[in-house]
C-alpha cells in the first residue's frame, strides 16, 4: 500500500542535520592537517567554504524574486488591479513562481481551489489580482495571470529530465506566511508514483524542509533553473518532500496557457500487470512490460492492430514497468500525435504505429451531488457506467465507484482513490447508490464508517471516521 501523503497541510519536524553542515565538517576535516600551520582565517578549507557560501547566496538573490505569494480569493476589488480591501481571502495560502515577465504565475491547483481568481504577493511587497487561466488537477497545476505594468522578475524552466540523485537543490516559498523562505537540499529520489496525490505523478524527491505555504513553489537547481513545482509532503516524515517535475509543467502551461485546458492522448485499451514468470514467454525477460487485458472496439489501439493478449514493453524509446508509468507516458502526448508502441505477442517482438485519440475526462467534481454524509467522509461516489469502466480499467460495468476525492478531507487521509469500487459500507453490501446511500444514512453518526474497497484485483478496508466539520480542500 503506497505511504499517505498530503499536501503541504500538515506540520514536519525540523530536520537535525542541514546538508550544507556535513559538507562544511567534511571540508575543515580535510584541511585539519594545515590548521596546526596555518591560521584558519587563512586555511583552503575555509575559502572553499566561502566560495560554496557565496555561490549559494549569490544563487538565493537572483531567483527569489521571481517567487510569490498565491492565495485564493473569493470577491474581487478590481480585475487585475492592486489588492485592496473589497475581498476575502480562502484560508491557506501558497506559493507560485513568475514564469514570464508579462505575469504568467504557475501555482498548484489545490492552492487555488475552485476560486477563479488569486491574489499575488510580490517580493517587493507589491500585490495584486490575478486570473485563474487554467487548471489541471490531475497534475494538480494551475496557470495565473496578472495585468503586469512593468516586465515582472521571472524564472526559467530547466531539464526535469536530467536531474540526478544527489545533485542539489533549493526550495522557495512562503511557509506559515514567512515569505521569501528559502532552504537547501538535495535530490533524494526520482520518479516517485503512487503517493495518492494526483492522477499522473512522476515526482522529483528532495530533502529540502518544505512545509505548509510552500506548495506551488518552486525548486532551483544550482543554475538558478526551475526544475520542479513543490507539491506534497510525507506528513510523519522528516525531509520527505515531492515536486512536479519541469518538463511536466512545461507541457501542461503550454497547453492552459494556449486553450484554458488539457487535452491528452487516448490508447483505448484496458491494462494489467504482467502476471510473475511469464516475462519469459514474452521474450523481454529485461522488461517484462504491461499486459494488454481489453481492447476498446473502434479506438486508437483497435485501429493500428493492437490485440487483447498482447504486452507493451515500450512506447518510444521508454521502457514500461507499470501502468501508472504508461498511463502517464500517453498522457503526456496529445490527441492526434502519432506514437510507436512496441509489443510482443507470443514472444515475437512487434511495432505499431498509433494515432492517439483524446482522453474522456471523468465528470466533474461540481457536478457531482453529494449527500451530508458523503462531504463528511471526503468523497463523492456514482454508478459505474460503460465510460467509467474502460477510464479507469475496471472489469465490471456494475456497481459504484469513487469519481471524486476532497483533497485534505478523511478518505484522501486514509489513502481512498478516485476509481475505487466500493463494495461494502459496515459489512453490507451496496450494489447501487440507493442501498449507499441508505446503509451509510443507517450508522450512528458517531461511529466510524468501514468501507470495502476493490481496487483493480485486490479488495481491501478502510476506516473512515466522519468530520462532522465538513472542512474545505485542504491547501
């Protein structure tokens, strides 16, 4: 089961030991043998010391002010204007970083909420309004925009794609309010999926201290580049922090800055995981790939010659090795591109060239009716239908699933999914949503609720205790 994980909505525990103190004692220690000699004002371990400091202040005051203060708003004083005092702001403010210097503003989606409208704070302890252009939560990325006067300081995407384990990094944002944080560290892991925070995660994994306030910010290399978009936190952890990789920004900015939305390719098959030791019988034994169970009459799949049976092992040149990954690879195409996928079927290795289709997005949240009980437990839930079967790879058309997850509510907490299949509510079965609805209505509103869940072939519970607080999305 993937480790919980929230949004910056919970507190961390200081780190004991900062990076830069280890590499400090190692760099004295290495030149002890010339402190007996030399007067340590004088030694090399020192100036080495005072060149890496120097390097990262310098580095610190070139990006931060490119970095600013996001919160939500719910009533405007005037469209684009300096803040004033005729609205109210969301509680839980983020961060965002100023991608161009006309006023383009990249934040999370969760900092944003359902508002359509944020207000900036600007490192010259300027504000004002911005518009919401676009969200994705799926990504959990928004796109802002002010009515900039002047060029705005602004910072420049770097290659996500050529971060390694290790190398360092700088986190900046405004956590508890306390603006222009800035802290170091480094890249602990890269590639990090199912932490249950959004549909298509690849993220990078730092130990620089990010806290609440800093979601939305973002995370420099050493070039003063953005190679992230702090997102998500390990809430019982200490150093575990997650970020949106750039070359993933980049293509969903490109397409909200363009159309408002995004738009992502459609293979039109159903997956699941290559079953053990028959990796060989493929002939791919060092990428046993994704088995293809169901493929969708009249879809992208169908249509170049793709089969029920047969394993992606690649599509480009990128290895697959779960279905997260390939769900995210042909995500991050668009509708109408052409893609190689590579197959094997009965141990002979094959090509087909695919042209995507669009991905059917799930309904809305908003429009999504929920019940008291429902908002209690963080969750909205529907009758699967055809559409949402073939979405979410279920083997069933029966039944009812969870569409929609209230980010910081109790079933996010407890690790529920936007595609569970809810089997049962206290030990009762609940085929449709009339017998949900009224075996949930049935329990003492005080007592927890045990729900059975299948999600893809593993059935398991969960306890959910209702919040009788009805809290908003957490931020």
């Amino acid at each position: 089961m993937p480790l919980p994980s929230r949004p910056f909505s919970r507190l961390l525990k200081p780190r004991t030991i900062p990076p830069a103190l280890i590499l400090a004692v190692l760099c004295v220690t290495g030149s002890a043998q010339g402190l007996d000699a030399v007067p340590f004002r004088e030694s090399q371990g020192l100036r080495a010391l005072e060149e890496i400091q120097d390097a990262i202040t310098r580095l610190a005051e070139h990006v931060t002010p490119a970095v600013v203060g996001v919160s939500a708003i719910t009533k405007l004083s005037r469209p684009g204007g300096p803040a004033g005092r005729d609205h109210a702001r969301v509680p839980g403010a983020g961060s965002g970083v100023v991608i161009h210097e006309d006023g383009y503003i990249v934040t999370n989606n969760h900092v944003i909420g359902n508002g359509t409208q944020a207000e900036i704070h600007f490192s010259d302890h300027s504000g004002m309004i911005a518009d919401v252009i676009g969200r994705d939560p799926d990504t959990d990325l928004a796109l802002l925009k002010v009515r900039a006067e002047r060029p705005l300081p602004s910072a420049t995407f770097g290659d996500s794609g050529t971060v390694k384990i290790g190398q360092w990094v700088l986190a900046v944002g405004n956590p508890f309010g306390l603006d222009q944080t800035v802290t170091l560290g480094i890249v602990s892991g890269i590639g990090r999926d199912n932490m249950n925070v959004s549909r298509y995660e690849n993220f990078i994994q730092t130990d620089a201290s990010i806290n609440p306030g800093n979601s939305g910010g973002p995370l420099f290399n050493l070039r003063g580049e953005v190679i992230g978009i702090n997102t998500a936190i390990i809430s019982f952890a200490q150093g575990i922090g997650f970020a949106i990789p750039s070359n993933m920004t980049k293509r969903i900015v490109g397409q909200l800055k363009t159309g408002g939305r995004v738009m992502r390719g459609w293979l039109g098959v159903g997956l699941q995981p290559l079953p053990p030791r028959s990796a060989d019988a493929t002939g791919t034994p060092d990428a046993p790939g994704i088995a293809v169970s169901e493929v969708f009459a009249g879809e992208p799949a169908a249509r170049a010659g793709i089969r029920a049976g047969d394993v992606i092992t690649r599509i480009g040149s990128e290895r697959l090795t779960s279905i997260n990954q390939l769900s995210r690879v042909v995500a991050g195409f668009t509708p109408g591109e052409e893609v190689l996928v590579h197959v094997t079927r009965e141990g002979t290795a094959l090509q087909f060239r695919v042209l995507l289709g669009a991905k059917q997005d799930a309904p809305l949240a908003a429009s999504i009716p929920r019940t008291a009980a429902e908002t209690d437990l963080g969750l909205a839930v529907s009758p699967i239908t055809a559409p949402l079967a073939r979405q979410f790879s279920l083997e069933q058309d029966t039944g009812i699933m969870v569409v929609d997850i209230i980010r910081g509510g109790v079933a996010h907490a407890e690790g529920v999914r936007q595609g569970d299949v809810i089997q049962e509510v206290n030990r009762v079965a609940v085929p449709t949503m009339r017998a949900f609805r009224r075996t949930l209505a049935a329990g003492d509103a005080k007592d927890a609720i045990l729900l059975r869940l299948l999600r893809k072939s593993r059935t398991f519970f969960v306890v959910l205790k209702p919040d009788r607080r009805r809290p908003a999305d957490a931020r």
